[in-house]
C-alpha cells in the first residue's frame, strides 16, 4: 500500500477513534472490537488510537466503516451515524497539510449512505450524469404513475359527483313533494278535526233530542202493560212487551251516545267521593243474580262486606259494572255461569268479573275497548248493540286512575279485571 494511503489510514483511525469514544466510550469501543474483528484486523495501540493489520488493510478498514455504519443506524438511528463520519471529518479536515489529497482517499473508505452530498463532489462528469440520468428516470416514472392515480381518481370524482348532482336533484325534488303532501296532510288533519268536532256535536244534539220522546214512549208502553188503560189479550201483551224492548234497547243506545260524547268533548265530569265500592257492588250483584236465574245461569258473587274505602263517582262506577254485567249475561248461554270477585291487596281494589260465554277471537282482542267494535261471534248471537260500552268503561276506569284488562278465549268465555287505586 503507498505511504500516503497509510497517512491517510492513520489519520482515519485518529479521527474516527476520537469520535466512537466520546459517543460509546473507551471500554464499549474495545468490546466491539474484540467481537467484530476477533483476528485482530483492527485494534487500539498504546495510545488509543485504531491501528489496522499490515495485510488487507484497506479491506479491514472498510470493513469497520461498514459494521460502525450498520451499528450506529441500528442503535441510534441514521443521523447518529451520519453525525460520527462528519466528526471523523472534521478531524479529517484539519490534516490536509500533511497530504493534500487526503480528503478525497478518506471518501474511499466511507459507507455508502452517507456525506452524500460530499461524495457527489469527488464523481466524475461522466458518473454525475449518470446519476442524473438515473434519477431523472426514476423521477419521470414516479411522475408518471402520479399522473395516472391523479387521471383514474379525478375520473372517480367526477363520477361521483355527477351522482352527487342526481341525488341532489332527486332529493330536491322529493323534498318538495314531502312538504306538498305535508300541506295535504295538515289540511286534510284540520278538517277531520273539524268534522269530528261536528260530528260529536251531532250526536250529542241527537242523543238529547230522542232521549225525551223515547222516555215518554217507554213510559206509555209501561202504562199499557200494566193494565192501567184496561186488560189486554195474549196478542196484545206480546206486541206491547216487543215494542218497550224495542224502545228500551234505544234509550241504551241514546245514553251510550251522550256519554261518548261528553267523553270526547271532556265534559264527561267525575264527581268523587270517599267510599267504599261495597253497598253498590252487592245492589248489583242482587239484581244480575236474578236476571240470571230468570234466562237459567248461575251467578255467584264474593264481596266482602267490608272493603277499604276508595274515591269515586257512585253513577260513573255503576255504569262500569253495569256494562260488564250485562255484557256478561247477554252473551252466556243458558246452563252457563257468572261470578263477581272482589278483593284488595297492593294499594288496590280489583273487581274481577268471569263467565262462560262465547268468549273473543285471539285476533280480535286487542280491540275490545274500542269505539263500535264487536265480536264476530257476539254479532251473530245478538245482532242488536252498540259497541260503546266498553269504550265507556275503558274511558270511565282511567279517570278514576285505574285499569281495565280482559283474558277471553272463544267458546270458553272472559275475564274482565278493574282494579282501583285506594283512597
């Protein structure tokens, strides 16, 4: 090897020597050598500094420039490693009065990576070229690429906006046949509220116009049927008994009538009182059973004689249990059963209410309690009825701050449950 190369490796293991130290410190410096170069190509003499086997030199001492490089980055990232050549460097600098040549043979040894810019210096205008040549290839292929996903995405972008614009459009449009049909709706709203309110106040001018010549009807049959005009034949008797049938049906109806309509005008008023549901259940329970003995059904009642007291409206009440009594005696055939319970547990009154009659569909129940609805079954055993009463119970029940259930299974009859909060 020339006798400057071995300047320059001298005053590269100096320099390189000075900048491992001060960054790993003597005792790391010499552990790394003992296992890197275990055969001794590189060492520390007396005075610290590297020294390089005569034999392979310039290979060792790339060698080591290689492992220190793949070290640094390894441990301390790339700019560590950067940063110990650029020491080495400096110190390299301040030589190059002993050779003047002696940075550009310390390039030689360099790592490729780094002092990339110093190393550009040194090329020749034939390896600068190609380096431009190949970067500028290598630019031109990315630029090209770029091109094409720019190309492929503003196509996307454009589709989609033009789907963007139709959906627009279309969403545009529908909402402007949303509002229209909204405009249908609250018009249309308005005048259902308007004719319900009308046709509330019909029926109630009706129900109290028909209810004062169907008393007087009912009053002249009862006259006549009670002998007072003189004795009547068979014939007679039965077509006067048909016509207060007849005329009693209708004042039922006429009272149901009136009492949805104070229920929807809300002036269905509950007067409640402090009481107890006793006297009036039993009062009921008297006059049903002998309803029921007359068509040939038992009925059985169990009201205590005692029940804690609870605040209610004594009329509004009886018409409750009115209703579910004869809707239970209208439809249990004769040989059936009817029984009342009563009981209270829970802060509650409940009546409980169980017959044997036609029961209710599973299909229709949920309406049971709803305006003019009958069962299907109920009509054909008895095509006159209002299908009021129940709503009028429904609604009477909820204004005392109770509830109102029923369980039915067709041909094996129902249960209806009131219960009733206690005073």
């Amino acid at each position: 090897m020339p006798e400057k190369s071995g300047e320059v490796i001298r005053a590269f293991g100096e320099a390189i020597t000075r900048a491992m130290t001060n960054l790993f410190g003597a005792q790391s410096v010499r552990a790394m050598l003992k296992s890197q170069f275990p055969h001794g190509e590189l060492a520390l003499d007396g005075a610290g500094v590297f020294t390089i086997a005569s034999d392979g030199a310039e290979g060792a001492i790339k060698k080591w420039a290689a492992f220190l490089a793949e070290r640094l980055v390894r441990d301390f990232g790339h700019d560590a490693a950067d940063s110990i050549f650029r020491t080495a460097q400096r110190d390299f600098d301040r030589m190059r009065s002993v050779h003047p040549r002696s940075m550009e043979d310390f390039r030689i040894y360099l790592p490729e990576g780094f002092l990339e810019k110093e190393r550009i210096t040194y090329l020749s205008k034939e390896e600068l070229a190609g380096r431009v040549l190949e970067r500028t290839r290598e630019l031109q292929e990315l630029n090209t690429r770029l091109e094409e996903t720019v190309r492929l995405r503003t196509k996307d972008l454009v589709a989609g906006n033009v789907s963007l614009r139709e959906l627009l459009k279309e969403n545009y449009e529908v909402g402007k046949m949303l509002v229209r049909r909204d405009l249908e709706l609250t018009r249309a709203n308005a005048r259902l509220e308007e004719l319900d309110a009308i046709k509330t106040e019909f029926v109630s001018i009706a129900a109290h116009q028909l209810r004062t010549p169907l008393t007087g009807v009912r009053w002249s049959y009862q006259t006549l049927l009670d002998g007072e005009s003189g004795a009547l034949n068979q014939e007679q008797r039965r077509l006067l008994e048909s016509g207060l049938g007849a005329t009693l049906r209708m004042v039922d109806l006429v009272n149901d009538l009136l009492s949805v309509a104070r229920i929807e005008e809300g002036k269905f008023g509950i007067q409640l009182r402090k009481q107890s549901l006793a006297p009036l259940l039993s009062r009921l329970a008297s006059r049903y059973a002998a309803l029921a003995e007359q068509k040939g059904i038992r009925l059985s009642s169990s009201v205590p004689p005692i029940l804690p007291d609870i605040a209610f409206d004594e009329e509004k009440m009886e018409i409750v249990f009115d209703n579910i009594l004869d809707n239970a005696l209208k439809y249990t055939e004769p040989g059936g059963a009817i029984a009342l319970k009563v009981f209270y547990e829970e802060g509650s009154v409940h009546i409980e209410v169980s017959d044997t009659g036609v029961g209710v569909s599973p299909d229709q129940l949920h309406r049971v309690f709803t305006k003019f609805f009958r069962a299907d079954n109920a009509v054909r055993l008895h095509t006159a009825g209002t299908g009021l009463g129940l709503y009028v119970v429904k609604n009477i029940v909820e204004k005392h701050g109770g509830t109102v259930e029923v369980e039915s299974s067709e041909g094996k009859g129902s249960v209806f449950r009131v219960s009733l909060p206690m005073a």
